[in-house]
C-alpha cells in the first residue's frame, strides 16, 4: 500500500515529535502493508510552517534512519497546506511543494468549519498552471457536511479529494463515517490516506479501511484507490469517475 498523507516527519508538527517515534509509526505502517508513505506536515495552519526545502531535507534525514533500523518503508516529501489566499504566489515562490515533489497534485486543507469565499477561485488558478488541487479530509468540513454541493461542485470543476482512513473506519464517529460513504457513492473522493500522527491517538487504520471498503464495495473500487495513489508516484494523472451530487436522504439520515 502508499499513503500519501501521513504526518512522520519528527518534530516539525502535532504529528512524530522524534526519530524514535517515527520509527515507531513506520514499524507500524509496515506491518500493516504500507511500502511508502509521503510526509505532508502542516504548513500554514496558524501553527506550523513548513517550508519545501526544510521538508526535503527532513525526508532525506528520516530515509537514511529508516535504513539504519532497517525499515524497509520509504519516505517521499509533501505538504499539507492550509488554504490562504497567497498560496500560488508561495507555491511559485518554491515554498510550496506538490504530492511526491513529482506530481501535479498539491493538498489543500480547508478550516474545519467553513470553505472560505475564494476556495473555489483559487483552485481554479492552480489548475490554470497545470496543479490539481486535492482538498484533505473533506468528510470532516462541517459546512461541507450540512452541504455536499459545495464540494460537488469542487470535483465537478476539477478538484480531487482525499479521505481519511479512520473517518472511513469509523473511529471520528457515525456521522462522519457515514459521510465518507456518500463521497464514495457519489464518485467524490479520489484516494484514502492515513492522516497519521502516531501508533495510539491516531495510527494509520489504512489496512482497516481497505479489509472494510473490499467488504462494503468490492475489489474494483479498492483497486481504485490503490491505483490513484500509485499513479501519483509515476507523475500521471488519477484515474476519476463522474462525480454525482449527494443524496439528500443521505445527508439527513446522517442526523
């Protein structure tokens, strides 16, 4: 399996606070299936900043530990980026990084409880230059879940979207589970990722989510998701299907 969304990287975010740890979690990554994982610390979330060059040189610094431990899971540099209104310009700055450093898709993190104003302009700048936007964790935007729409219309224009594996397995609650089953029927999310931050609070449950998503929608959808992500390591484009507005029976059985 690749994640590509995992917060590994030692002591630069709220995710691995030392090498030790990042052992740990890549221990736990392999055991569960996971050969390569990219790192996406936080960048520009009120908290974090973390800039291309210093996550490079940070994933270079967790391989060659890997290594020596004997880990056989590689480490590729990303980005989780919080949405701000100067992204592109920072992107084109060289502060900004895509999904692998090879990709054209670049993550980008609403606030939990809102899609601000220019979110909808600004990913149709980035894809203007040729990047594709991948909005994380949109099962758990509340305005996204009081209405699907807004991120229908996201996908329809172009977006990608990518869900959490523990969302999917169920562990941020029923409600939000069952959100990430509507995504996934109405063909609105792309990839499932771990968003881990450590072995307990928040391990990776990618193994979880994918025994659960073959039982609940079968081999070729897991294929669908596995394959998405393995396409981003080669530089090309994911596969899509044609994203459909969610139900709004679905949405109120959600409450």
């Amino acid at each position: 399996m690749i994640d590509i969304h995992c917060h590994i990287l030692p002591g630069i975010d709220d995710g691995s606070g030392n090498f030790t740890e990042s052992l740990l979690m890549a221990r736990q990554a392999q055991m569960e299936g996971i050969h390569t994982i990219i790192a996406t610390p936080h960048h520009q979330n009120g908290r974090f900043s973390n800039v291309k060059t210093d996550i490079i040189q940070k994933t270079a610094e967790l391989n060659n530990y890997l290594q020596e431990e004997k880990v056989d899971v590689k480490i590729l540099p990303g980005q989780e980026t919080r949405i701000y209104g100067e992204l592109l310009e920072d992107y084109e700055a060289g502060k900004i990084m895509t999904l692998a450093n090879i990709s054209n898709y670049l993550f980008i993190e609403l606030p939990p409880d809102h899609i601000p104003d220019y979110t909808h302009q600004l990913c149709f700048d980035l894809q203007m230059k040729g990047l594709t936007p991948v909005i994380v964790h949109p099962e758990r935007n509340a305005e996204i879940i009081e209405q699907p729409d807004k991120l229908y219309r996201l996908v329809k224009n172009g977006a990608a979207t990518q869900i959490t594996a523990a969302s999917f397995a169920g562990d941020f609650g029923n409600k939000i589970q069952r959100f990430t089953f509507n995504l996934i029927e109405s063909n609105l999310t792309h990839f499932i990722a771990s968003d881990a931050h450590d072995t307990k609070k928040r391990p990776f449950k990618m193994e979880e989510a994918y025994d659960l998503l073959k039982k609940k929608y079968g081999t070729d959808t897991v294929f669908y998701f596995m394959d998405n992500a393995e396409v981003i390591l080669d530089g090309k484009d994911i596969y899509k299907e044609m994203p459909e507005r969610v139900k709004r029976k679905k949405i109120l059985g959600l409450f």
